[in-house]
C-alpha cells in the first residue's frame, strides 16, 4: 500500500525532546514500512525515518529561525501533498482539521487522527462543518466532546518495544515526565510527593507560555533535595529515570487525550499512579500497571502500594497491549476500509 503520513512541523520526526504527536508518527510509520509498505513521510528535513522523507522546511519551526511563519509554511505542506495526492493509495493526516477543506475536494481517501483535546467550543464548531471526514481518536474519552462525526475507529498510541527497557535499579523517587503546566499537575505531584515522604524527580520541558507559572508557582519547591527539575530529557535516556522510579505520577487536571508517558513508564516496568481522568482508565489497568485514583490523598496511599506491583508484569501487559506493530496494523485496516479493500 503506498501511504502518506503528514506530521506537524513545530518538531522533527521524530522531535529530539518533548513532542508526543511526533514521536508517535514515527513510531507509526517506521512501523508501516517494517509491514512492507511504501510509506512517505511529510515532515521537517531535520527528521529521521525509514520511510521516504519529503522535507517540507530544513529544519521543525521549533529550532528553525524565531521570526518564521508557520501560516506560510502550512500552506506550502497542503498544497505539497495536494499535488501529490494521486501518488499514494491513501493519505494520513495529524494535523487537526487543516486539510479538511482542501482535500475534501480531491478524490485520494484520505483520514485524519486528532491528537489533541476536543473539548473547546470552536473544536465543535469546525469539526461539525465536515461531518464525513474520516476521523481516528487516540482514546474512546477523547470523542465525547464531538461525538457526532465520522469516527472511523480509536487507535491507542504504540511504541517499539525496543525502545524502552527495564533497567537494573533500586527504585527510590517518583517520577513526573513531560511537560510543565497547570492542566499537566505538576503541583499535585508536588504535594503527593511530599505527603508520601519519597524524593520527586521532574523530567519536563517548560514552553514559553508557562515560563511565568514555572517561575511562580512550580520553581520556589524545587531544592534539589526533595524536587529536583531536570529539564528536557531524551528517548535515550528515559529508560535509566524511569526505571529508576518507584512510580510515575500522573495527576492530570485536564481532559487527556492519552498520555503517551504512561506507556513510556510501563515499558521501563514501572507503575503508574493516574487521577482517574479521562483516558487514563483505557491506559492504566488498576491494580495491575498501576493505580487509578480519586484524589491527592488517594495518590499518597498508592505510593508504597506500587512497590507490590510486579514490573516484569508491568512491561509484559506494556508488550501485549502497546507496541507499535499493533498500532501500525490497527491503521492498516482502516486504510483498507477507506479505499474499499476489504
């Protein structure tokens, strides 16, 4: 099957830090090509992909000039693959609703995966201007907010299974891994932490809008001692912090798509305890890769509760539940439905 992956362009493919949609439309679509198919990939020129790779700009928005335009450069990317469009069997969009008015107009099939929250009123608005586009949600609680479109199927996120691994270590923090901000709960896991009476260990990258909630809010209870903030941190490296950790800490006060960084920790093993929150129950099995919680005090009994999981059963539930291979099919089949090759 020949297949189109369209990617963002604020981070490579995969991004170098933080960067969840990215690290997935890698992870997709080296995983496509491992199945056979001959997959381009549309994305900054900085990525690094099995697939053939049709650099839209040099280098991600991110890293690029500061007084780039993404306006401008988006325009170029649609236009790019409309022109292309009759080359590929089917088109893989994850660039929210973007393409819709284009390629609504064109005759290649082609679907969009939403990665984002949905819960906005101008989501409802946009999303109910084209009621057959065909959309993939990344968790069944993502679609609340516009049930009435054309969904053609949930894919839960998955990962190489190589990428990650247990590592030999004595677990003695928590962790928190992936981006600072209020709706993240950063803070929660601050107070948890603390009230548990076990370091906290914070793997986070600290966007330009959050600067001053970082500085106010999260930064006076970092001392190194009992917070310590290690920045951004790299693929390479997660194996060895989570690993490392008794639990990651998953409070969320938002409606989370998925939360790629609970999969990441049960790759290492290690159980994750999660505000029992929109998708976190299609991810966390309660009990078994972890805890799914009503509230802070709630996370603070869960704490040495996790030490009883098994983490060889952790990454085999990881195994069974989460790898890419069966991401990849799961999309396969839905492209077959779209072109009617059933």
């Amino acid at each position: 099957m020949r297949i189109a992956q369209v990617c963002q362009l604020y981070e490579s493919v995969p991004p170098k830090f933080y960067g969840g949609t990215e690290r997935v439309v890698s992870w997709l679509t080296d995983a496509l090509v491992q199945l056979g198919h001959n997959v381009t990939l549309f994305a900054s020129g900085d990525s690094v992909t099995m697939a053939r790779l049709e650099p839209i700009i040099p280098v991600a928005i991110r890293l690029g000039p500061p007084d780039t335009d993404p306006t401008a450069i988006y325009v170029r990317l649609l236009e790019t693959v409309r022109r292309r469009a009759a080359e590929f069997d089917v088109l893989h969009f994850h660039i929210d609703a973007l393409p819709f008015p284009l390629f609504s107009r064109q005759m290649t099939p082609f679907v969009t995966t939403l990665h984002g929250r949905l819960d906005l009123p101008e989501y409802k608005a946009v999303y109910g201007m084209f009621p057959d586009v065909p959309l993939v949600s990344i968790s069944n609680s993502q679609r609340k907010p516009i049930a009435d479109v054309n969904w053609v199927g949930t894919v839960p996120h998955g990962m190489p299974t190589g990428l990650l691994n247990p590592e030999p270590l004595t677990p003695d923090y928590l962790a928190f891994l992936g981006r600072i901000s209020p709706e993240k709960g950063i803070d929660a896991a601050i107070r948890i932490a603390h009230a548990a009476g076990v370091k906290l260990r914070i793997a986070a990258k600290v966007d330009r809008v959050d600067q001053d909630y970082f500085r106010t809010e999260i930064g006076p209870a970092i001392d190194g001692k009992h917070v310590e903030f290690i920045g951004e941190i790299s693929d390479q490296e997660k194996s060895d912090f989570l690993s490392g950790a008794s639990a990651l800490l998953f409070p969320i006060a938002w409606p989370e798509p998925f939360g790629l960084t609970m999969i990441e920790a049960m790759a290492c093993g290690t159980p994750v305890i999660a505000y029992n929150r929109a998708s976190v129950p299609e991810v966390v099995e309660d009990g078994v890769t972890g805890f799914i919680v009503p509230d802070e005090a709630a996370a603070v009994a869960a704490v040495p509760r996790a030490a009883a999981l098994s983490r060889a059963g952790i990454r085999a539930r990881f195994e069974a539940r989460f790898s890419a291979t069966r991401m990849a099919e799961e999309y396969v089949a839905i492209y077959r439905r779209l072109i009617g090759d059933s």
